[in-house]
C-alpha cells in the first residue's frame, strides 16, 4: 500500500505558558507576543482564553519532516519575541505552581461567552494541551478511523503525561492536566458514531437546543474537525520537547494510515465502547507510563511499556511509506528517559523547589528550537 495520497496530511498546534523569568509565575503578555508574532507567522499565532497563554499552529504539513521545521520555527520565534518582552516560554501540560485566580482572562466575545457560561470551570482551565490534526479524503472515512482509533488514545497520552503539578502541589498524577479539564462539558473520550450523518445530527440537535452555538464547543480528546477534513487528537499535554510533540505526531498519523490500509483489506479493529477506554485513560492520567493498562482483547492488565511496543508493531508496515520512522522512534528514548511528568518529577526531587522545575520546563522547550 502506498500511503502517500492526500491523506495523512498533518498539522499541530501548540499552546505555551508565558512566565516571569524572576518569580517564575504565569505572567499576562498583554497580546504583544502575539501581535508581534502575527507580523512574521500571520495567523499562526493566536491569543487563548487566558492572557498567560499563547497558541501556535502550523500549516498543512504532508510530512512529521515538514511539521518538524514549522513546530520548531514557531517556538523560537515565541521564544524570541517573548525575551524582547523580558518573558520566558515554557511547554508543559500545567504549571507547577502559579494559581490561576491571579491569572488575567483575554478580552474577546467569544471568551467572555464561555467564561459566562461555564464560570469557575473557565477561570480555572489553565491548561496547556497538544493538538494534532490527521487530515482525510472524507468526513465519512474520518469517523471511521475515529472511532476505531479512540482505543490507541490512553497509550499515547500515556507516553505524553507532562502534568504532575498544580498550584505547588504535587498531585500525584503524571497528568493533572486531564482531571482540570473534565469540569468542561463534552470533554473525554468520544462515544461511538455509526456514520458522519449520525455525528452531524448529534452537532444539529446541541445547536437546536443551545447547548452550543457551533461544533467547537466539542472539546473531546479525539474529534473529526468541524471545519477541516482533519480528525483533530487532543488528548496529549503539551510536550516539553519538539522531539516529543513529533513523536506523537508521528504515532497518530501512522495508527491512521495503518487503520485505514485495514480497512481497504475489509479489515477493522475493533471499536470498543467509551466506558472500558475510560478505565484506560484514568490509568494512563494517574500512573503515565509506569503503570499497568488493560488489554481488553485479552482482558487482562498489561505492563504500559510493552503495550506501546506492541504499538509501535501494530503500525510499522505503514511508518516507512509515511516517512516518519526518525520522529516515530524517540518513543523508545521516552520509554528510557521518561515522559515529561517523570522528568519534572526528578528536577523537584533534586532541588526542592517549583521554581527549579519551571526553569528546566523553560530550558527544554528550546531544544531543537531554530
């Protein structure tokens, strides 16, 4: 098979804590980061909710190669525009102790609209994630794949966990990022979709009803996009290194190629239901990759580690012919060194103090950056 079609195009985004290089607080950039941003990138740079984040996306990408070059652009540029402002920029699913009441929101309707409704949930959702569109020939294909590769989510975002701390607590999971956001609503895991029709009737009937005004609002972990042919993954932290965010860039793009070459062989995986992925996900929150998740094949727990080996088997006949096999491979350093949570994990153990964690965030955020 070759995969090399319009297919499995790529893009990512990225969102970044801005920090006080002396208190190492979260810190308002008052949008000069991004208006400045915006006269070199356009529209690649854009403000979020709170005034302590800012968000980068790249192009349509046919390659992890290409993504690469664009991720790694995007975060020297933040970088360097943020040291004009006398700011830092660091890439970690939480920050481990800033407290987000001190933390300004950015005047915009459309923010104003979801911190009216959803209040304290809102204030509070200070949080970093990843985003990696997978892009499809068809909104019909991309439910298809979607729901079969909802299973693989946990083993990724396992592999991603860089959230241990939050407000100078250490939380005792690898990813305290997830339990902030469950306070949204239509958050988690997806149910099953029969067809896009069925999917785009569940989207008519929330609108019809004002549950929301548009499909955006859907803040699943995995999605098929309401705009783009992309299915949109965003259940990941947000990774401390390029290497890491291409990693899983190039783990997800491989599960839908490699889905898809089953498909074409009248083959599937099997679509489990959104109760036993749950178990999974809470696993992989809690215990990142050092712990056990479940094997519902064999319905049996299983080491993490050699699950995201069998993965990585899983998809190797379509890495080569995504060209992705170099980015797909530091998954082994991860599995050797850590996962971000680990490793801040380790800075706090040596040194005692947040402050230390949030300088090794802002250090390793760089690496690779050009």
């Amino acid at each position: 098979m070759s995969t090399r079609m319009n297919e499995f195009t790529l893009g990512i985004e990225e969102e970044y804590m801005v920090v006080d290089p002396v208190t190492r607080e979260l810190t308002s950039h008052d949008q000069k980061i991004v208006e400045a941003a915006q006269k070199i990138h356009k529209d690649q740079v854009k403000a979020e909710m709170h005034q302590a984040v800012v968000e980068v996306g790249t192009g349509i990408c046919r390659t992890t190669e290409e993504a690469r070059k664009e991720i790694s652009q995007l975060r020297y540029t933040v970088s360097q525009l943020a040291g004009e402002q006398g700011l830092r920029i660091g890439a970690a699913g939480t920050h481990p102790f800033s407290h987000w009441e001190k933390q300004l929101i950015t005047e915009h309707p459309r923010y104003n609209e979801i911190v009216n409704e959803l209040q304290e949930a809102a204030r509070s959702n200070l949080i970093f994630g990843l985003h990696v569109h997978v892009g499809f020939q068809s909104r019909e294909l991309a439910i298809h794949i979607a729901n079969q590769v909802r299973y693989f989510l946990p083993h990724v975002f396992a592999l991603s966990t860089n959230s241990p701390f939050w407000e100078a607590r250490n939380t005792g999971y690898k990813s305290f990022r997830t339990k902030v956001f469950d306070k949204f609503p239509r958050t988690g895991i997806p149910d099953i979709f029969n067809s896009i029709e069925d999917y785009d009737n569940y989207v008519k009937l929330l609108i019809k009803t004002n549950c929301m005004d548009n499909a955006k609002k859907i803040w699943w972990d995995i999605r098929v996009h309401p705009f783009f042919d992309t299915v949109e993954f965003r259940i990941c932290d947000c990774p401390m290194l390029i290497d890491e965010t291409m990693a899983f860039t190039a783990l997800f793009q491989a599960l839908c190629a490699k889905l898809y070459k089953l498909r074409l062989q009248n083959m599937e995986f099997i679509s489990y239901s959104r109760a036993l992925i749950n178990e999974n996900k809470w696993r992989a929150a809690r215990y990142g990759i050092d712990g056990n998740l479940i094997d519902f094949g064999k319905e049996m727990e299983v080491n993490c580690r050699n699950l995201v080996l069998e993965l990585l088997d899983f998809v190797d006949d379509v890495v080569d012919d995504l060209g992705c096999r170099n980015d797909l491979n530091y998954v082994h350093k991860i599995l050797e060194h850590g996962t971000g949570a680990d490793r801040q994990l380790a800075v706090y153990e040596q040194t005692g103090n947040f402050e230390s964690v949030v300088d090794y965030i802002t250090t390793q955020t760089l690496i690779g950056a050009k």
